[in-house]
C-alpha cells in the first residue's frame, strides 16, 4: 500500500450488510513504513522510495527553454521573484463514483459507469479484462457531476467489471465519500517559484517558473498535469521568453490528477498576484498591465502556440468598466479591497492518450419521417449540459427545433467515437463533427427541395422546419414533406460527421503546435471584505466577463461561470485535505472539508462578451474551465487591496489572516 | 361494455396493494344487457346491436369471385360440399403484456412495451395523447412471446402511458392472466362452408368458400383476418376458380385477432380435411392428390398473386418419405392413424396498415474501430430469434463474426423504421434492408482495399474478417484495417438499407397482386393413437418438411417448428375458451386453459429441404407462420384414419371422440 485508504480488495454480495460483514471477516496485516507526505522530503529520501523503481520519487521532470529568458530578466526594468504554494484540494462532486456491470450470456459486459470518459475506460478495460473492445460496452447514464475526477478510470468501474465476471451476475458498486477521497486524482498542490521581469511600461520581458507538483502515490494525468502548467504561462499575456523547470514527485498520499482548470490554476494564482505587485513597480494599475500584455486574435506565443481568437481585452474592459474596479482599487476603507485577475484555457486538446490517428469527435444524425431527428454522439453529458448544447448545435444547423432532437451520447455501442468530456472540448470539437453531420443531411434534403422549387440547392438553407431560398424566401418546402420524400425514395436519412484538432505542423496552424485548436478567455474582479476581528475573508462581489465564443447556451455558460467561481472560492479560502503524519486523511467527508454552499454564494455579475471565433462551430469555445483560472488570484489580490498582505499559500484561512494581521500589528 | 372483462377504469398507485384497494373503491353499476355468443344468432337479431351503427351485427362482408367457380364446379368428376367448425383459442404466450411509461422532465415519453409492433404502437400513442410523434420513444425490451396477441396496441400500453402522465410519474401495468384472455386478440372462431370440385384425376377445378368469423366485440385486426382466409385457398394447391364470401360478425366476446398464421389456420383445416376424402372418390392416395396439385416455383394463382419460388412438392416427398406414409396409411390397426397435411405461408406483405408509401423495413449500419459492428433495426425480438438472424445476414454479407454484432432493435429512436415483427416479416424484408446497409459498407472498405491490394474493388469480398481478391485470394487486407483507414480519414463508417415489398403493378411482380413478396411452405405427416376407451387422442409423431428458403439459423427454424406443432396440437385437441350464457369466460388462466406440455410433446422429426429463393436476402423465407398450417388437419386426417370418423369441429376432444365411437358402434 503506498497510501492510507487504497484498495486492496473487493467484496460482492447480494446486500450491504452481507458485504460489510465479509469485509470484517478479512485480516490484513500491514507492516508499516515511512510516511512521505511532503514533496520535498520524498525528493530528498532516496532511501524510502514509494516505488522501487523510481530514484528520489521524482517520477517526472520536465524542462523547457524558449528564447532567452536568463538575458531577458537581465535587461528587465523591474524583477519580481516569489514562492507560492497551493493546497490539496478535492473536486467534490456530488455523485460518488458509480459502476454496474453485468454480462450478457454471449459474453459480453456492458459497464454503466458515472465517467467523463466512455472511450478511455473501455480501452482500459479491454486491457485489465483481457477481452476485445466490442464485446465491450460502456454507457454512461446521468452523471452528477466529475470536474476531472471522473476523467480517469475508478476502481469501482474495473471491480464492478471484475467480481461481475467472477460472479456471473450484475454488480454494482457505489464509492462512500470517503472512497472518493481516497480515489481522489483531485488538484496537484504546487510549490511554485516564480520570476517574472517587466521593462519600465510593464511589458513582460521573461518568466522563470519552477513547478514541484505533489503527484501522491500514483502517475495517472500526473505528467499531463505537469506540462499544462508549463503551457500555462505562455498566456493570456504575451511572454517573449520563457523558461519551465517541472518536478511531479510521489508522496504517500491518495493521486493527484486533473481537476476543472488542470494544470492553470496554479501558475495563475502566482502569475496574476505577481502582475499586480509589478504594476506597482512600474507605476501602472493591475488593468494597467494586464491590457498592456494581453494576447489578441492571431497571436502566436513564443512556445509555438497559435491563439486564432481572442477577446481577451474585451473581458479585462468589460469587468473592469462594470465594477468600478478603477474608481475603487486602493481606495477603499481597510478589511475591504477589490482584486482583478485574467485567465484563459484551451479548448480541446490536439492528441489522445495514447498513439491514434482516428477523428477526435465523431456524429451521427439520423432523421426520421415520425421518430424526428436523432444524434448520436459519443459525447458524455456529465451535468455540464453538453447533451443540450449537442442538440441546440445540430438543430440550428438542421433547421429544426432543439427540444426534438433526440441524443443519444456517451455510449459505446450507440454512438460514434468520442474521446469524452474533458479538457473543454465537446462544444468546440463535437460541435464541428455535428456541424459536418447536419451538412450531410441538408446537403440530401436540399437536392429533394431544389428540385421541387426549381431553385438551385446551394441557394438553399432550413430554418424553422423549413427549406427556402435565401434569394426568393418565398419559394419554400415544408421541412418534413422533404424529409418525407427522401425517405420514401431512398430509405434512412443519415449524415455523419467527424472533427480532429490540428497537429503539430497541421495546415491549420501552419505548423504551429497543436496545444488546443482555440482558446477561451476571461477576466473578474473580485470584492472582499476581511473580518478584521476573526480573520474570516467574504468575498462580496464577483464582476466576471468572459470570451466564450458565441454561447450556445447563455444559461449554462452562467452555470460554468458561478460554478467556476465557487469551485475557486473553496479553493481560495477554505478547501484543503488535511493528511495525519501517519498518511490518514483527516477530514475525507463534506462535513469537515468545507465546500463553499448558497451561503457564501457572492454576488455574481457575469458577462458574455461580444465574440465569434471563425474557426468553431457557431463561433463557440470553452466556457467550463476558463472562468475558474482568475478566481483565486483575484480575491488573494482583493485580499492584498483590503489589508495590504499578500498571501501566497493557499487556502487564506482566518488563521493565516489574523496571524499576518497581528504581525503587520507588530511590525 | 361490450364484454365481461372489458376495461371501464385504471388505476395507478405505488404499490399493487394499494391500487387494489383503490378499484375495490370504484362501484361500477352495470345495467344487463341482451348477450350474443353465437354470430348466427347475432347476425339474426337486429334487435341487440353490439354497436349502434352496425345493423345485424355484420361488422364487415367481403365477397371475391376468381374465374367461373359454379361452372367448374358444374362439370366437376367429384365435388364435395362441408362444414367445418374452428374454435376459440388464445396464443397463451407465456409473458402477460406489460408496459413501463415515464415522462421526461421535458414532455417526451418513452414508452417500454412487450410488443411485436413499436411503429404502430408509436403511431397510436400519438393519437391517443394527442403528442406528435417524435416527442414519443417506444422502446421494446425482451419479450416473452407474441404470436400474434402483442401485433395489436394493448390497453396496458395506453393507460400506462396516460396515467404516467395525469401522475407525472413512472407508471408499469402487467397484466394478470385473465387480463390477457379478456384483452385476447386470439384466433377467429369460424364457421366454414367449403365446396370442392375436382376432375376424375384429382385436379383441383374450383373451390366455393363461404367463413363467418367470430370478431368478438371490436374490429382489430378483423377484416384483415377475414381477408387473409379469402387468399389462403388459392395455395398451396392450383386453384383455377374459386369464391369466397366472409363475414366478420360481433359478439359480446373478447376481440379476436391475429394469431401465428393468421387466416391460414381455420381454412387449411377444412380443405386439407377435404383433400383426404376427395383422394378417396377420385381413387389416389392422399399424397398423390396433393402432388397433383401442390404449386411450383413462378406459379401465379387465379387471384393474381405470384409465388416466386416453391419447394413445396419436395416438402410434401420428404415428410412422406420419411414417414413411410405410404406404407402406413390406410394400414395401421384400428385405433391407430396417420395423416398428411400441406401449408403455406406469407413472407411479409404489400402494404401498411395505413396510408404510406415509405419503405417497410430500414437498416443501418455503423463499424466502428474499437466497438465493431453496430446492427440499428427496428425490427422487433419477440422471442423468436429475430436479433441473432439479422445479427447473422449483417455479419455474413460483411465477412465478420455474427456473435461480434451487437444489434439495436424494436426502438423508435434508436433504430430506423420497420413495421414490425408479425406476418413472418423480418427474416425476409429486414434482411434485404440489412444486406442493402451491408453492401454500403462494403463498398466503402472495398475502396480502401482495392487501393491498398492493387485490385479491382469490385473483384473484392469478404470474409473471416479478411477482404480478399476472389480471383487471387492471397490478395487479402485485414478487415479491421480497412476499417481503421476509413475512419481515421472520413470519419464515422455508416451504411444504410431499406426495403418495400412490390405493391400491385410493381415491377417485380409483373403486375400481379402484392400479397407477399413469397412464400413458404410445409408438409406434414402425424401418427396418432386414438385410446378407444378414454377417447383421447395422443399425438405419437409429426414428420415435417419445411421450404423456408435456406435457413438462417436452422435452430431457430427447429424451434418454431415445433412451437407450431404444439400450438397446432392445442387447438386441434385441447385447447377452447369457455364462455358461459352470460358472457364471462369460464377459463381464463392456464390452469383451466390446456395447453399441451413437455408432456404432450410428440417425436418431431423435421427436415429443412433444400431450397434457396432468388428473390430473399441469402435465400431465405418465412418459417414461423407456415408450419402451424398442416398441424391440424394432419391430425384430424390420422384420426379419420384411425377410427374412421371425420371430426369437423374443433378442438377434438376426448368426448367428441367417445360419442363419434359409440355413433359408429350404433351404425
């Protein structure tokens, strides 16, 4: 066992009850051993390794260099250097892992499974259960909720599979919270130093960063992780130079993995503290600064990067304007403060997991003359609403209505291939594969419809249940007689549609390295007020804006904006699995590790700024994982506004305010 | 209420103690009315019409007329004139009817029933809740038997459906036996008057046939059945004249309906019964009189229908070889008998039961790197097998493994359209769809092979999951490979299939009338041993011979077989709902209702003859509905040869037989 609460066996039974008992009846006897719980103790024991084969628990290192930051932080006007350090945080969501597995009499296993990766646990399954991937099936029903921890295959999923083979019947199996801490695969904590150079107007010159990520006692996402934090830096502002050293290490703790904004919301948290206190040196706002530095549409970053669209400085404008940040920044009385923070993610990432040159996204739509139309997309609605913004994508572009379109998603032996629901890339990626599908469609309606008009089919569009000439919108044909018409003649209307993002050295790009085919962005403000007599911060106000592309779905990119910020809210403030010396976790339940709830719901104002990304499909990015990159740096900025400390170790508990109070008292 | 067991209220609640109570609850206050039992006594009083609208209680009379049947008939060497009585009986499949309906949060209905007909099941919600169709999703789950009884829309569908409306919560109905009996839809009482002629070699001149059909209290699927007995004379036997007039005549009973052969069954009883004695006055046996006349491939019947292909002579020389008929009959010591019967059946047929001109069966297709083959049909599994043969048609025309399809079936929304599984349907209509999709598919991987193998695309096939050059077989790609090409370049692998059978004037008929696309065909021959003193008959052996085209599975074949040989043996001698004066069955559950057992069940000994129709997807016909054809009059044919008496009037009971013996012993 490399870490309090893994697995080391499994119990099916008819009840609970009968479970629970036979597990009682299992001795294990464990011989203890060092306990490793910090990074940089573990790096230093390479007499205590957590795995045999892994010298120093270094189980990564990674090192980038682009252009010449040494020379660059030389000829910088002001130098600013600093530690930071985030906690260890859970993604709490709602639904616990939840698997059931049953085989059919021919043999094959279909897997329910709450995951955001259908395709990726049915691969792995194939490989622990040693059977071929389509006498496989996985299907995931409604998903409560994954931010990432459900972006890697659960033990749950795999003994459900295991004891339903042993058994010859159906297994379920439901984590306790407490197994889905011990799970985890939640937010890396960063050791992070940072050195950021500016000239005398502010204009970042280099960054130096170096990244020791607690990993815990597995690898999983862990070198993923690692490099997105490295990529990280090279945006939303320009970075002419760069240099990354990166360390993941193993600790005797549960894994450490991707989490809602993976691998951003650490450097952020550094990155946008810093950019305030540099403003300062260079006599210019935080807004100042950041709209000085800000990225614009057809930037290329100095790792290679091409950013096709960017609203950035429209967000920054946006939430600034909207809360009087200016008017209000330094200015308010003592123990309230406002702080202002950028960020931006990917949406989509160019390659998978593993060596594949197959479509990312795949679609299938098929129209009936009664059932009415059907997508089939291998997609996962994991609560985030994709199922939603699948059919609003493949109605508009069908001329239909959404609420009649059927999805059909994240299965796989329903749907056509998906790499899942992570990294924000089903309404970019999915939506262009759906975009393809519903051309098909048209492209066979049009020619029934061009035919009975007398017009010319590329004339031709649908809207509303009907196909008109754009010219002559008069000459129209009633959507279903056509669908009619195919039908009768030519049997199913099928169209099917897939999308790959651009690769390194793609035309897409022209040759730039395919990080995310598109980037969404955003940028809040932040109000504070710090209880000077407990220490207790309150965050009052969040002015948020961001760069989504066109909303799909306006109400669900709010969603994903308050979500967002709660979700960095309990990360700022109160979120941090506390680990006993001897590795046993301490508070492994939603009551004693503290999640913000509606009672310390801000006020949110949120905007979608004005934006059309030509490259995506109805002009659409991320929205999902954006928002939740500015959060904490904007209130620990707010927080350096309201009392003048600025704290660089998360959570920013009451403890650590009224301790830095006393010594500001003191000093 | 027009019958004793008519629903007149439902009622919904959580658990079936409390639903109980609830209709324990409701007083209903009946007023008696006059009760007819008996359509000639229904057809006699006006007085008491059963529907206000319908005067004599005639609901439907259909009259045909072929050719000059009196005068053929006029100059007849023999003609024998009788009358035939069928009785009362239900498909007692062994899963009641149930349905589970639940609404979605957004006004869309799914609807899981144990039906054999989704669409039409679909289409009547529709009217029903007054809910456009694609806002409904009729989902069909593994059914426990149809035979004919789940061809209808049952009322447990529909107040499932609209209690779970009016509760806004998920409401399942399964009824209980005797709510099967009083839904019915079971076979058609008739009352047969058939007059044969033939010339002094035995030849077949023409037949006058006059049915009144028993329809219970309501229309269903009645005038169907009335007509289906009108063209079951003109087969298996050349028919050059002939008449027909039918009545369907309400009365206050459960609806009666379709039921495996439908319109087959009651007739065939009473002309193959005929067959023997008119054998007998022309001085041939009764093999040589079916010989004689029995159809051959490209027959076109008097009422125009064409029959494609027949291997009924070889049906008909098997089950008489086999058997030693010859040899026994006429032979066997008293009390023993054997008997020989022919049959055909319908392989789907021409038209919708409503206005459409779309086709009848659809099928698609999807391949899919990992999940493999991807089979979407909305055709239905009722048990008989349906799922595997399609499985099997798709897998053979792709070169793939059938067990590695996974089939998608009897779902509206998942699966393209298909009418259904009834009239023997599937194998046929669907399986030309299947092979359609396959051919797409085909042509798409042949591309890619042709290129990869230096050959031409249209001298490939496949097979074993290797697509080789028929003409230099080690030219071979691997199917997966091919596949994995296709779809990493063009995205998701989809092809699809449809077919409508002709229609009158279709071009593959030449015209002729579109009954069925073919048919199938059976002989068989049946010993029995009539216990002289009880009066029981004992069935000791049926030796069949089948034309169902080449088998598909020729298991499932076996199976439906002998599933028609022990349903056919329970009507012909056991099985008959009772109804008492006032209109209540008196034997509504399968304790009363006898249907024969493992108990009953005869040595079957059953042969597929060789056959391969050029018209069917891989050759292959009907061969559910056909085998039940002969079963009767076979055994009423071995009881005639047992001991001498003729039994018109089924099901031979013990009684019947005592009272004929001690008759016979008086004479």
């Amino acid at each position: 066992m490399r870490y309090s609460g893994e697995g080391v066996a499994a119990v099916a039974a008819v009840e609970e009850e009968t479970a629970e008992e036979a597990l009682e009846l299992i001795t294990v006897e464990y011989e203890p051993l060092p306990v490793l719980l910090d990074p940089l103790e573990a790096m230093a024991r390479d007499d205590v390794r957590i795995h045999e084969n892994v010298p120093y628990n270094l189980m990564y290192e990674g090192n980038q260099e682009f252009g010449d930051p040494d020379g660059a932080l030389a000829r910088s006007a002001y130098v600013l250097e600093k530690e930071f350090k985030t906690s260890y945080v859970n993604h709490a969501f709602l639904e616990p892992h939840a698997a059931l597995a049953a085989f059919s009499p021919n043999g094959e296993l279909t897997l329910y499974a709450s995951t955001q990766i259908p395709h990726y646990l049915h691969r792995t399954l194939s490989l622990v259960l040693q059977m071929p991937m389509h006498k496989i099936r996985v299907s995931v029903p409604t998903v409560g909720g994954g931010f990432g921890g459900k972006g890697e295959v659960s033990s749950a999923e795999l003994c459900a599979a295991l004891l339903a083979r042993k058994t010859g019947r159906p297994v379920k199996v439901t984590y306790e919270r407490s197994e889905v801490f011990a799970q985890h695969k939640g937010r890396h904590p960063c050791l992070i130093k940072m050195k950021i150079g500016v000239d005398k107007d502010g204009l970042i010159q280099a960054v130096d960063f170096d990244n020791i990520l607690d990993g815990g006692a597995y690898a999983g996402w862990g070198i993923v992780v690692l490099f997105y934090t490295a990529a990280m830096i090279h945006l939303p502002y320009k970075v002419p130079n760069a240099r990354f050293r990166g360390r993941r290490v193993f600790t005797n703790k549960p894994t450490t993995g991707a989490m809602r904004g993976l691998g951003g919301v650490q450097p952020r948290f550094a990155m946008e503290s810093m950019l305030d206190e540099l403003a300062g040196l260079a006599g210019i706002s935080p807004y100042e600064i950041r709209m000085r530095n800000a990225v614009e549409s057809g930037y290329t970053t100095k790792s290679n990067v091409y950013v096709p669209h960017s609203e950035f400085k429209k967000c920054l404008q946006t939430a600034v304007e909207k809360s009087g940040y200016l008017e209000k920044h330094g200015k308010l009385p003592f123990g309230r403060g406002i702080g202002l923070a950028g960020g931006y993610y990917i949406s989509g990432t160019a390659y998978t997991l593993y060596m594949s040159y197959k479509p990312h996204s795949s679609a299938m739509i098929r129209v009936d003359t009664e059932a009415g139309v059907t997508l089939y997309c291998g997609a996962t609605d994991i609560g985030q609403g994709s199922d939603t913004v699948m059919a609003q994508m493949a109605a508009e572009a069908l001329g239909v209505k959404y609420e009649d379109v059927h999805v059909v998603s994240g299965d796989t032996t329903l749907a056509p291939f998906d790499l899942g629901s992570f990294a924000s890339r089903v309404t970019y990626g999915t939506g262009q594969a759906i975009k393809m599908a519903a051309a098909e469609i048209n492209k066979k309606l049009f020619a029934i419809a061009a035919a009975e008009l007398g017009v010319r089919a590329e004339h031709l569009t649908a809207k509303d249940y009907r196909i008109f000439s754009r010219f002559e919108p008069k000459k129209a044909l009633d959507w279903h007689q056509a669908v009619e018409k195919y039908i009768d003649a030519q049997g199913p209307l099928v169209g099917v549609g897939h999308y790959t993002p651009p690769r390194t050295g793609g035309k897409f790009q022209g040759g730039k390295i395919g990080q995310s085919p598109t980037f969404g962005f955003s940028a809040q403000v932040t109000e504070v007020e710090v209880d000077l007599e407990t220490g207790r911060v309150k965050v009052l106000k969040v002015t948020e804006a961001g760069d989504c592309g066109q909303a799909i779905n306006p109400m669900s990119v709010e969603g994903q904006v308050e979500g967002s910020i709660l979700m960095g809210m309990g990360q700022a403030l109160y979120e941090e699995i506390k680990v006993a010396p001897d590795g046993k976790i301490l508070n492994p339940n939603l009551h004693d590790y503290k999640i913000p709830t509606a009672m310390e719901l801000p006020a949110i104002d949120s905007t979608i700024v004005e934006s059309y990304d030509p490259t995506a499909p109805f002009g659409a990015k991320e929205s999902g994982e954006g928002p939740i990159q500015p959060v904490i740096p904007a209130i620990a900025n707010a927080v350096a506004d309201a009392i003048g400390v600025r704290f660089t170790d998360l959570p920013i508990t009451p403890e650590k305010v009224l301790r830095a109070l006393k010594e500001k008292q003191r000093g």
